[in-house]
C-alpha cells in the first residue's frame, strides 16, 4: 500500500523540523495523535482544520475521512528525517510549513497600567458559565460556584492556592487532568506581568510547588505545565491574552474565550477558569 502523502500547514515554533527522530505513538485520536521520542520528547500531530497551534506541534492538512486511530493500526516507530515524518501508512511533509510563534514576551507588561482585569472579567465569567451549561461540561473541579461571583472580589488568596497545589496536581480523569489544567490558566494569567514584590514571591513558590509536584501527573500534563512554567502555552491562549491587552472588543474577547474553552472535553474550560482566578490575584495585588 502506498503511504498517504500529507503536508503540514504550520508548526509550533518548539517542533524539531532539523534532525533525525525516532519517534513511538503515544495516544490517538480522531484528530489529534501524541507521539513521544526516544529522549522522551512528546511531539502532536493535530488536524488542522480542528485545531490551533501548539509550541510543539505540527498541524496536518487532512483528508475529511482521516481518522488518527486508523492510520496508525500496525505502527511501530515513526522516523523524522530531513522534515519529513515516515510511517507505515502515511508521509508528512513538514518542509513548506510555516512555524507559530506567539509575540507574548515575559516581564513585558506592568500590572498599573491594564484596564482589561475591570472590563473582561465579567464577560468571561459569563461566557465560561454559559459554555460549560451549553455543551453539559462536567469538571472534577469544584469552581463552578466561583464563576458564579460577579465583579472582582478575590476568593482565594495566592497562599491558600499554593497550599493546594498537591490536591490540585493529577486532580481529575483524562491525559491532563482538570487540576492541572486550572494551575496552567494561573500561571498564563502571571506569566507575562512585572509582578510587584510580594504576588512575584507567590509566583516563584507556585512555580516551584508545581514543579515538585509533576511527577504526581499524566506524562502529557507534567510536558504541558512543564512548558508552562516556561512560558510556552498554546495559540488559543495566547491570542486570547493578546486581545485582552490590547482591550479588544467584547466580540473579540468572547471568540477567543470561545476558542479556548473548545480544547478537549474539560482542559479548556479548566484552563479559562485558572486564568480567571489569575486575573483576580493580578487585580487585587495591582
């Protein structure tokens, strides 16, 4: 049988195009495949009609009957020479690809001078309750009562956080668990503000609790915190932290939370939900 010859759109700005991989698959989908390294490095090849970029990513031009779990029925390694991903049953041409690479720059933005915490938080608020009752979003994670609080008034101190990141860590089903995908919206709504003294000590005992912690997780989820507390997030992140500094339009806002949100059955939503317990540790420190 002739390997289907498939062609990437873009890769994340952290997938190694240069050199040669042996590369396993790790997990299927129908439009998402996670394949691991011999290193130990996790590489995703995503649809990319389904999917934004991600720092480590490849997003595929596919046919519409392609499904991932099919394609790899048999396989045993995958080899990455000279761009060009090698299986049984399928060829990737990564060579003509553009590469993401998102314009967020850590230490960039000082938190006096941002109006977006008073102008968007309520909106995403809503938009999270709104989502997570439309598509019947079942978290293992108790926050829907928070983002039923209008305005912002802090709940949860920055200490109080930090003593729950061992509850927190592996916290719930699936690849990334809801725990871990809530730390990684916190750490996306800190990442990128000179904090004051006192929320940047918070920061880096976060920082450091997680990082104690990984091991306590999926592989996939200790990669993707990982390279959070690096800065590295995915498209839909970043985009939608791009708009709100720029104080974008609501309809603006509520397309990139709507983006955000639509990652996976739950990370989404977890993730849009530590970004919004961020933006009120930035709010009340500022």
């Amino acid at each position: 049988m002739t390997p289907a010859a498939l062609s990437a759109l873009s890769l994340g700005y952290l997938f190694p195009v240069k050199g040669r991989h042996i590369l396993r698959v790790h997990s299927a989908f129908q439009h998402a495949l996670n394949l691991r390294s011999e290193e130990g490095r996790h590489l995703t090849l995503l649809c990319a009609e389904k999917y934004q970029n991600l720092a480590d990513a490849a997003r595929i031009m596919l046919p519409e009957w392609w499904d991932w779990r099919r394609e790899i029925t048999g396989t045993g390694t995958i080899r990455l020479a000279d761009g060009v991903l090698i299986a049984q049953r399928f060829r990737v041409d990564l060579n003509a690809a553009a590469v993401w690479q998102p314009q967020l720059r850590c230490e960039s933005l000082d938190p006096k001078t941002c109006l977006w915490p008073q102008r968007h938080y309520r909106t995403l608020d809503s938009q999270l309750l709104l989502f997570c009752l439309e598509h019947e979003v079942e978290s293992a994670l108790q926050w829907q009562g928070n983002i039923r609080q209008r305005g912002l008034r802090p709940q949860e101190s920055p200490e109080q956080l930090e003593e729950q990141v061992p509850r927190l860590i592996g916290y719930g089903k699936g690849l990334t668990p809801d725990g871990d995908d809530y730390l990684l919206g916190y750490l996306a709504a800190l990442w990128q503000w000179k904090l004051c003294p006192g929320l940047e000590a918070h920061y880096t005992r976060l920082q450091q609790a997680i990082e104690r912690q990984l091991p306590y997780t999926t592989d996939i989820s200790q990669h993707y915190l990982h390279g959070a507390l690096q800065g590295h997030f995915s498209q839909p992140i970043c985009e939608l932290l791009k708009q709100l500094n720029a104080d974008a339009p609501t309809t603006t806002i509520i397309a990139c939370a709507e983006q955000v949100m639509q990652f996976g059955a739950t990370s989404g939503v977890d993730c849009l939900a530590g970004l919004l317990h961020g933006m009120r540790t930035l709010y009340a420190h500022h």
